[in-house]
DNA sequence: CCGCAAAACCTAATGGTAGTAGGATAGAAA
DNA sequence: TTTCTATCCTACTACCATTAGGTTTTGCGG
C-alpha cells in the first residue's frame, strides 16, 4: 500500500480545515483517519492523543488570530486601533466559528507561555498606546476589552442575541463606542 | 429488585451535582446510571437522549442564574444594581462551573423562549432603569454588560489572567467603574 | 384480595470514539 | 542487495449512546 505521508503538521491543518468546516466537535481522530484514508490506530504515531491534536489546532488558532490582531493594529492608533482589533475578533468568529471555539480550548500552562495569546494581549496593549492609559490600568482595558470582545462574539454566535431586536451590529457599534468614550475619560485611581 | 423510582425530575437534578462537582463534560447518561445503580437503557424512559438531558441541566442553570439576578436587582438601582447583578454573574461561575457551562448548552428555539435567558436579560433591562437610558438603548447596554460579565468570567475561569498581574478582582472593579461610567454618560444616537 | 395494565427496569445488540500492543512493510541508507 | 526504521496495519479493550423488545413491579379497579 502506498503510504500517504502523514505528518502531525498535516494532521494539524486537516484538523484545522475540519474544525471550521463542521464545528470543533466533530473533530476527532477516527474523522481524521478517514479523510486520509488510513487506519485509526496509524494517527498515533504523530500525535500524542485526541487531546494533543486539539491542543495543536488550537494554537495554531491562536496564532491566526494574532497575526491579524498584529496586522490591525499595526500603524493605526486611539479608536481606529480599537475598532480594528475589534471587528478582527468578530470577524475570525464568524469566518471560523471552528478555530475560535479551538481557542478556547484549555492548554497547559507551558503551551499557553508561548502562544499567540500572549501575542493577542500584547496586541491590545498597543491598541491602547494612543489613549495614554496609565502603566497599571491599561492591564485592567485589556482584560475589559479581551472580555466584550470574547462576550459579544460567543453570544451572538450563539443566537443570543437572534430574537431580539435590532441588528447585533448596532450593538457592536454602540459598544466600541462606549468603550473608546471610556478609555477616554478613563481616571487614574 | 427494588425500583429506584427515576423520575426526568431526579435525573436532572443528579445531573446538575454531577455537572458541578465534575464538570459539564463528565455528565454522561452512563454516569448517572451508575450513580443511580441502574442500567444505562433505564434511563431512555425518563430522557429522551443525552442531549435531551443536558438541555435539562441548561434549562436549570438558566433558571437558578436568572433567580438570583431577579434577587440581586430587587430594591437596587443605578450602580448598586449593576454591581450587584455583575457579582451574581461571577459568583455563579465561581461557584457552579459546571452549571455555568450549562447555561451555554445550544437550546433549541423552543426551549429557549420560555427558558430563564429571557428571564435573565428583564433583569438587566431592570437593572438599567437607574440610568434613564432612551428605550432604543436599553438593549444595546443589555449586551454590552451581558459580553462583559460572560467573557470576563470566562477568561477568568479559563485561567487567562492567572499569568499576568494584578489580581481579576481589581479588573473586575475598574471594569465595573468604567461601564458605570459610560451607562451615566450614554449619549443617545 | 385478585387480576391486569401501565410503568419501570432489564437483556441484548449495534455502532461510534479513544487508546494500546505488537506485527508487517515500504523505502532509504549502507 | 541487505538491513533498518519509520510508517502503517491488525487486533484488541474500554468507554458512551441508542434502539428493540422482554420481564417484573406496582398500584388501581373490580
């Protein structure tokens, strides 16, 4: 039989493709096996387990999301910067509803050191370069904006926000520019 | 043998321990059929499958959430309200984590109209009253503090914040201060 | 008190995922 | 050409979910 191969790289990105194809649920090795067309057991020579791959997918995920985090921020300033890391988040969860749930997906405390998510909070820091946040408050507007952001994509991806009018992207909206009012005005304790 | 008596009642209930004491990803239909002494097939007579029952635990979740919002709201306003509110949300997670990831269990359309979601976002709108916000923006603020309290309390849940100083509890405390801040100084569009 | 019907629970089977042990082999290097 | 090693396989165990259909308990009407 001619071999296909298989590489825990190739694994990774099929898992990736797979995961925002039909959801992070139903990425599972046996699905994997037969995408490319081997047997269950052969996966194990490349990856440690189902956790490991996840685990892969998802900082590959992570990663992703950086590089456009990196990518908007870079050469914008005050609330261009906010709005664009922004709409990078909603956007990546919408595009890839698979690789933003994989993002979350729970890592070691060593895969986390050097992820992308290390990476993405650097990002939102010099997002908020422009607003002249002092040294210790500008952790507290990355963990205010890390957090509508991941809110406001989970649950309007989650049909939260569906039976109820208006558009979720008025809201967005109305959020961004309440927080860019409140980075503003924010007053040093 | 003697019957046990299961009820869809009791199976839910068990599964809201389990969920919390084990986490939502160790509540399996085979578990609780152990916990119950009872064969695994029993249960389809109480439960129609274990997405069935899950959703039974969310409903639940929901409905213990918006409980206590309801309580936290009841005889506050302004930013009393709101921090309560805000506390009742994090507390939850704290405290049932399990029951917390519940409360996310995609519902049908169905379940979800009646459930305690609905519930959950009066409450908010309640909670909001203090602030003499126009009508059209009463929803907007709903979600903007709904994406606030969820993705914090995930993030903090997560361990995203375990690696960088300073403690989540002071985050949490200017974030409450500047969402305070922006709902006092909401501009009408 | 008895019989019977519905409810409660069971046995038995199928099929899917994860993981391990150990064997066969393709393909490259010696 | 021979040998070696990574690659892939067979064969198994152990979970969970679900359905079909059988048996026993229980309580209610007679």
């Amino acid at each position: 039989m001619p071999r296909v191969g298989l590489t825990r790289e190739r694994l990774v990105e099929a898992g990736c493709d797979l995961a925002d194809r039909e959801g992070f649920a139903v990425l599972t090795l046996a699905e994997l096996a037969r995408m490319f067309e081997v047997k269950l057991a052969s996966l194990y020579s490349h990856v440690r387990n189902s956790d490991d791959l996840k685990a892969g997918v998802a900082l590959r995920a992570l990663d992703l999301l950086a590089d456009r985090a990196d990518e908007a921020v870079a050469g914008r300033a005050g609330k261009e910067a906010l709005v664009a890391l922004a709409e990078v988040h909603r956007h990546f969860a919408g595009e890839h509803p698979g690789l933003f749930e994989a993002a979350r997906f729970p890592l070691s405390a060593e895969q986390a050191v050097g992820s992308g998510g290390a990476r993405l909070a650097r990002a939102m820091l010099a997002a908020l370069r422009g607003y002249g946040l002092a040294e210790a408050d500008q952790v507290h507007a990355v963990r205010l904006l890390g957090s509508f952001f991941l809110g406001f994509s989970l649950l309007e991806l989650g049909g939260s926000f569906a039976h109820s009018q208006p558009e979720p992207d008025l809201s967005w909206q109305r959020g961004l520019d309440a927080l860019d009012l409140t980075l503003k005005s924010w007053t040093t304790t």
